[in-house]
C-alpha cells in the first residue's frame, strides 16, 4: 500500500470514526479511484482497502452507487457507498 493508499484509507476511517462519536447511523462516503483501462474488468484496489478499513468500524455497507469521469488527463471513478450501523 502507499502512502498515498494508506493517507485515503486512513481519511476514510477516520470520518467513519467521527460519525459514530456524533451517534451517526448513516454514513455516505465518497471514494475516488483512477481507471487505469475502462475496458478491461479489473478489482478496484484503491477502494477496497477504505471499505474494508470502514466496516471494521462497525459500519456495514448498505449500497453502492458508481460513476466514471474525466479529471484533468486521466478518468476516474466515484463510488458513493452508503453504510449503515
């Protein structure tokens, strides 16, 4: 994992661990990952990690909604997950 990896996953967690402070049942997050080839069906590594790092929380993820864009040069996806504890 990289810094970059760990840093997100990290901030990820962290909002998580906020929202239970505040008494939260709800979260929506948004996670952003590059594509590194649309056409090819390949797992989303920059996103597993922070799901997994938020469920072990408590939160369970509910659904999920995803997205892809152009950002400057390079595409993106947004994944919208909305969990629930």
């Amino acid at each position: 994992m990289t810094f970059s990896d760990k840093s997100t996953r990290d901030g990820a967690e962290e909002q998580a661990r906020q929202a239970i402070e505040r008494g939260a049942h709800v979260l929506v997050y948004k996670f952003i990952d590059p594509i590194t080839d649309s056409f090819v069906t390949a797992p989303m590594l920059g996103i597993s990690p922070q799901i997994e790092a938020v469920e072990a929380l408590g939160w369970q993820l509910d659904r999920f909604s995803a997205v892809e864009g152009k950002v400057g040069d390079g595409e993106h996806i947004a994944v919208i997950c909305l969990f629930r504890r």
